[in-house]
C-alpha cells in the first residue's frame, strides 16, 4: 500500500494564495490580442466532452477548473485527481475515456481548451512517472522517499511539484527558500563544509534544515560533524552507495541524526540498484524532465444535451 498525500485530503488546499494569476498569465499568452476563432463560434451555449486518449494518472484539476472558470465555464468531472485513465481499444479505432463534462458559451470552450489541455497532459505526464517509479520501488523493498528535484520548468514549477505529489513522490524543496542546499559551489565558494554549514545554521536557525552534497565518504562525515541534517551523495555509483551508507550509519549511530539521500543519474531503469536500508531518500529529475505526456483531447457535442460524440 503506497501512502498518498491526496488520501489525506485535496490537494488544491496546498496552492498558495493568488495562485490562480498563473493560470490568468497563461490564458493572456494564448490569446493576447483578437481571438478570430472565437469571433466565429460566438457565445451559444455548448456542451463538450473532456477525453483521456492515454494510459496515466489524472492529474492537475484545480488548475483545468480554473481555466474554464476564468473563461466562462464550468466542469464535471466524473473521476477524481489521480485515478488511473484507462484506455481499451475498441473495433472503431483507438480507445478513450470520458473524464468530465465541460458547459460554458463555444468561445470559452475553445479559448479555455489547448492552455487546459496542455497544463493537464504535463502534470499528468509527471504523475504518471512519479507513480510508476514509486511502485516499482516499492515492489523491489524500498521504504525510504522517493523525492523530485529543483530542475523544473521556470513558471511552471508549482504544476509539476503538484503532479510529484500526486503521483506520490516527494516534492523535495521547492525553492531556494525552503531549505538550504550546500552543493560543491557553495562549499568551494565559502572555504570549507564546517564553514557552509557553520554559516547556513547561523542564518536559518532552527526551522531550515541544512542538505549538503558530497563526493566522498570523507565530505560526508565532515558534514554530519558540521550538524547537517541531510547528507546527499551524489553521483556514487550503486555499490559505492550501499557502502558508504551502510559505513555511515554504523559510524554515526547514536551520534549524529541525520539522513542520507542518494542523487545523480538515478531513472526508472537503474533506481532499484541503489535500494539499501541505509539510503533515507532517492532523489531524480527523471520523473519530471522528459516525461512523456499523457493524451488528452476535448471534443464539443454535436448538439446541446447531446451525449459526447464518438469520433475524435
């Protein structure tokens, strides 16, 4: 049994206040001036049908709920945020899956449809990756974190942390503010790993943990004298990993607390080779750099009160 933070509650309660200007600034790029196509269609009343075209985890609701809204619409959905989109073929072609219904005038329909679209694909694509790495893992023995990293889109991150939690990863830190990472230019910058550390627990006392990267079993226990509370090794090979671990959990126990993470080049192909009882948390990018995108479509209804139409 995989524990999610949305068995918890929603997770639209996470967003920060004024979140819902990024979805405003995304709408304003993709219409910033006439919108011909919505001149055409006009204002009348239409209904349309939101469809799953690919296997993955739903993800990004309150983001889709808030385009339609901003554009004059509302949805229904008939799943909830992070259910498995299931798709059969059928003998007419490709399989889909009906996920909601959206109602609003046909010029916000279609002015609400690619941004929607588009932000839910890649938040699903996340979801999707992160679930499916957490499950492999989970199935090979691992009971540590799985843990996205900073490398996110610029104006776009607060969508992929979301799909990350979804899908049941670990946000990790979500900004330079959230806690302090000591990588190697930090260290070479200040002089030293006591100093960095020094410095950092000095400026953000007792609420900000303090992560510092290393190169070697030597850095390593520099760090945990220093009162780091996270320890990141980075690219360790997978028998380095499981060494070094199991060295500093034997060395430090009942010492120092502090938690290993293990971190660089880790994907779905190669993860499992690092699982040790040692190892606290395994860190990757590769659940949200690249990911393939979940495939959605939206489709307006031959008529008003119609059912959704078959083809796509």
């Amino acid at each position: 049994m995989i524990d999610l933070a949305l068995d918890h509650g929603s997770l639209e309660h996470l967003l920060p206040a004024g979140w819902q200007t990024q979805v405003t600034a995304w709408l304003d790029e993709d219409t910033p001036s006439f919108d011909v196509g919505g001149f055409v269609v006009g204002s009348t009343p239409r209904t349309a049908t939101l469809w799953g075209k690919s296997p993955g985890i739903l993800a990004g609701i309150p983001f889709v709920n808030e385009v339609f809204s901003q554009c004059g619409c509302t949805i229904e959905w008939h799943v909830r945020e992070g259910s498995h989109i299931e798709v059969h073929q059928s003998s007419s072609g490709k399989g889909k899956m009906a996920l909601a219904t959206v109602r609003g005038p046909a010029r916000g329909l279609l002015q609400g449809e690619r941004v929607a679209l588009n932000v839910l694909a890649r938040c699903s694509g996340v979801a999707s990756m992160s679930r499916g790495l957490l499950v492999n893992l989970r199935s090979a023995g691992f009971k540590g974190v799985l843990a996205g990293t900073r490398k996110t889109t610029p104006g776009f991150r607060l969508v992929e942390k979301y799909g990350m939690l979804v899908g049941g990863a670990d946000t990790h830190r979500m900004d330079l503010s959230t806690m302090t990472m000591l990588k190697d230019n930090h260290i070479w910058s200040r002089g030293s790993i006591p100093q960095a550390v020094k410095a950092a627990k000095a400026a953000g006392g007792f609420s900000l943990k303090v992560e510092v990267e290393v190169q070697s079993e030597a850095e390593a226990d520099e760090a945990i004298e220093a009162g780091a509370d996270v320890v990141m090794l980075d690219n360790f090979t997978s028998e380095g990993v499981k060494q070094v671990a199991k060295s500093l959990k034997t060395k430090w126990a009942g010492k120092r607390h502090f938690l290993l993470e293990v971190s660089g080049g880790l994907t779905v192909d190669n993860a499992e080779l690092y699982i040790c009882n040692d190892v606290d948390i395994l860190s990757t990018s590769s659940i949200h750099q690249g990911v393939r995108h979940v495939d959605f479509s939206l489709k307006v209804n031959a008529e008003k009160g119609e059912g959704p139409v078959v083809s796509s």
